[in-house]
C-alpha cells in the first residue's frame, strides 16, 4: 500500500490528479494552477458550493498580491460571471456568488489580465429546492448522486426483497440503556437488514460496539462502531448477505462496551430464499480469514503515575466477533527505545480485551505509543497502533475517532448502488504539537486492491479536531460486494519521507 501511496502522493504533488473534498451541505473544489498560468508556484484556491443555496465562495490563497482576477463557470455554451476577486499585499482573496436552480455543467475558471490563471476539475451540478450534486475527477467520467430512500421494501433491477421487522430490544444495568430497534428482521438472501443502536449512560462513557454470530457469507457494518455517550450515543448496524447465505433464522449479539462495562444484546435475522438468479452481477461476499484489531485508550492525555485503560476488539472479515484470540500489547515511551508496559492476553466471548497499567511517576513527558496484535489459528494476524500524551508534547499525537461513510445529503449509510457519489468522512484530533498534516482516504476493492486515492493537508493544532470529507464517485462497471475505505495521516507526503501516525477503517457496500 505504501508504494501506491508514494506514487500517487508525487502526481498529486505534480497537480495531475483533481481532489474532491466536501463539508455537510458543502462541496469544495481546488483549483489548480493552469498551463499558462504566470501566478507564483505557492499559490492555491478553492471554491466552495453550498448545496442548498447554490452560493458560490472562491478563496485565493499566496496568489499575485494586489491584482485583480475574473471568477466564472465555463460551460460548452457560455461563460457565467461570478465576480471578480482583488487579491491584498500577501496575495490572499476571496468573492462570493450564487447560482440559481438548474443544470451546470463545466469548470471553475478563474483569469487575470486575460490569462486563465487557475481551473478546477471539470463538475456537474443540479441545483433545485434540495439541491443534489455530482461531481467528476476528469472531463471523461461523470457521477450523478441519488439520496437512499428508507422503506420497508427495496427493488433494484437484479433483486426485490421484502424486510420486515419486529419491535425492539433492549439491555440495561444500572442508569445504562442499550436499545436496539427492531429486535427481529427478516429480508431475502442477498438484500440487507438495518438495526437503529441507542446508547444512553448516565455520565461521559467510551463506546465500542462489535457483533457476534454473524449469518456466513454476510458482512456486519456498523456506523459507527467507536464514539463517545455523552450521554447518548447512536449507531447502525447493518448486515449484508449475500444471494448464497444460507437461508435460517439467525440469533446475532450486539456487544457494547460503555465505559469499560459490557452489554449483550440479542437482535434476529431471518434470510429467506432469494428469487434472484446469482450472476456475475450479485451481491456477493468472500470467506474471509483475516483479523481486524482495533485498541484505544479511555484518553486521549494524561499525567505521570496515572492510569491508563486500554481497550479494543477482535473481529473476522466478517465484523463478526472473535472469541480467545491471542492479544499482545505494549506501550512505548516517546523515544520508541523505552518499553513501558507489556502484556498477553485473550479476547472473551464478545472479542473484547481490556487491560489497564499504571504510568511511572517519572515518565517522561511526551507522545506514548501503544501496538496491539491479534492471533488465532486458522487467521491472519492483524496488528495496530495508538498514541497518547503524557503532560506536553514536542510531537505530534494524532487519532482517528470517526471515520464513516455518507451520502450526498451526509446521511450515514454503509449501502450504495451504481451512480451514488459516497463521502467518507474522517474525523482526526490531535492531542500533541502542531503540525501540517497529509489526511489520507484510500478504496479498496472487494478483492483488497486499491482502486483510488485522495489526500487533503490540512494544519492540525494542538488539542484540534478536524473534519473532513472525501467524495467517492461509483460508476456502473464497478463490482457488487464490500468496499474498504482506508483512513490515515502522515505528518507530510509520504513521497517526500512522511510516516503514517494513525489509520482506521470503514466498509460499505456496493450492491447490485
């Protein structure tokens, strides 16, 4: 992965490959300096869309200071005027315009002294009372985005399946709730089912969520399955079969950890005979061997000779949990030459482990680092990492909270067909200095090869939080099954000697 991240990190460098970067009800666009631009090789810009209002906002950034520039939308049949920009002494301006309802199809221009100075990728857009969006990397590829709509039915044109559901369930002890609605579905095989999590603690609490006995060949998603009650906490748990699950009643558990307490929720799903002739065009879902780790720690920062909890979860390619895998822990001082802490243990029923150290009085302050990894016979092993700061630090500290997909409107969802645009949107804190961070998204296929990538830098102050997202365009060649979306950040380009600090995943998938 790392090569192709290299390679892709110098055309990006280069300015060949367009970038696609969307806030809620946002889409920004960069601009990228022409061919014939003269402007200074520091200078950037963006515009942004405002998907509801059609307003129109261009930033330029270190461009030619005091001179001023053109905005329009270039389109086949007509150039549309959006303003001019005057730039101040550090070459820094902006304009604001809006676009009424309708259909644009072109790029963002912008000119200086009759020179086309800047360009963005070329973009379709249908701006109405609720406004929808696409947008294309390259003149040759167009995306048109739909809204998923929420019934009790889904038809597509390879497969009609009836969900039906029965009332909800739910766990508590104590002042903690967890509720999951409905407690029984049943939907054909190779159509998914949607369960509605709501989690209420009567304090701030952490939350890891997993789910076991998993139907075979089906995949669980959960949007999201890491986050904080505060005091409540919302997810979905979404479970894609497959046209050859087998068909039954399924008893799967929900397990939540709130707060270092374990919850087992007992949901049902019963896959009934699919109608639809398995082709190459069906949903369909691989056996998967592999382990997925996830660990975190119950802060972020904390002071000498305090106590560190550290938790996580084991699952399949599935998402399914896995029970008594060999988990191996330890925590490394700033240095990396200082081992802190170090321990074996096994996961339980649920997946779950949890283990807790005291940090030395004289710890040294500065960014921890603590690796876990998983093994089980008959899977692959999978290991990864988290940091956090003791007192100050002089280096960066950097997790993933979140990092889930969209559509368009920024509704979480973990299914999409052929034309959807989806956004993955990642959300970053950093605990230690500041720096100027590389935000990575990478996707991969149902085979495990990646098939796009996209970066954005983006200055990470000490103790800020980020939010960012990436938009993903699905075209009609591509094939059903499950996507993986890879999260990372890197203190600098990797081409240019970077180091991953953090990574997290999300799954959605493509149906038929």
């Amino acid at each position: 992965m790392l090569s192709i991240v290299a390679a892709i990190s110098a055309a990006q460098t280069a300015g060949v490959m367009p970038r696609l970067v969307s806030a809620e009800n946002t889409l920004t666009l960069q601009l990228f300096r022409a061919p014939t631009s003269t402007e200074p090789s520091s200078a950037t810009g963006t515009v942004q869309v405002n998907l509801q209002s059609g307003q129109v906002r261009i930033e330029l950034k270190q461009a030619t200071p005091s001179s001023d520039y053109i905005a329009l939308f270039a389109t086949s049949a007509t150039n549309i005027q959006l303003g001019t920009i005057t730039t101040d002494s550090g070459g820094d301006g902006s304009s604001e315009a809006t676009l009424g309802a309708g259909n644009y199809l072109g790029l963002f221009q912008i000119t200086r002294g009759d020179i086309l100075q800047f360009i963005t990728a070329d973009t379709s857009l249908t701006l109405t009372a609720t406004s929808s969006l696409s947008v294309t990397g390259s003149a040759s590829t167009t995306a048109t985005s739909t809204q998923n709509s929420t019934s009790q039915t889904t038809t597509t044109s390879q497969i009609t399946s009836t969900e039906t559901s029965t009332n909800q369930t739910t766990t508590s002890a104590g002042p903690t709730r967890v509720q999951v609605d409905p407690s029984l579905r049943t939907i054909s095989a190779g159509a998914f089912a949607k369960f509605n999590i709501n989690i209420r603690a009567n304090q701030t609490a952490n939350v890891l969520l997993a789910a076991r006995a998993v139907p075979p060949r089906s995949v669980a998603i959960f949007t999201q399955n890491l986050g904080v009650a505060n005091p409540e906490f919302h997810s979905t748990l979404t479970i894609v079969t497959s046209a050859d699950t087998p068909i039954g009643t399924y008893g799967i558990t929900l397990i939540a950890l709130v707060g270092g307490q374990e919850f087992d929720t007992q949901i049902g799903l019963e896959v009934t005979a699919s109608s639809t002739t398995i082709t190459s065009q069906t949903t369909s879902i691989a056996a998967g061997v592999g382990l997925s780790i996830a660990l975190s720690t119950d802060q972020h920062s904390y002071d000498p000779n305090a106590t560190v909890n550290l938790q996580g979860r084991v699952t399949d390619d599935s998402g399914s949990a896995v029970a008594d895998a060999g988990v191996s822990v330890q925590v490394d001082g700033p240095t990396g030459a200082e081992i802190v802490f170090l321990s074996s243990l096994k996961t339980d029923a649920a997946g779950v482990f949890q283990v807790t150290f005291k940090l030395p009085a004289s710890a040294t302050g500065g960014t921890f680092t603590a690796f876990a990894t998983a093994t089980k016979g008959g899977f692959a092993s999978a290991t990864t990492h988290t940091t956090f700061v003791v007192g100050t630090s002089s280096t960066p500290s950097v997790v993933i909270k979140e990092v889930y997909a969209t559509d368009m409107s920024a509704t979480r969802t973990t299914t999409f067909s052929a034309g959807q645009t989806v956004l993955i949107w990642i959300v970053v804190e950093n605990s230690g200095a500041t720096f100027e961070g590389v935000i990575w998204v990478q996707i991969r296929d149902p085979n495990g090869t990646p098939i796009w990538i996209q970066f954005q830098i983006s200055q990470l102050g000490t103790g800020q939080t980020v939010k960012i997202a990436f938009g993903f365009a699905i075209t009609t060649n591509m094939k059903s099954g499950l996507y993986t979306a890879n999260a990372l950040v890197s203190d600098k380009l990797i081409s240019q000697g970077g180091t991953f600090l953090a990574s997290a995943n999300t799954e959605f998938a493509l149906t038929a």
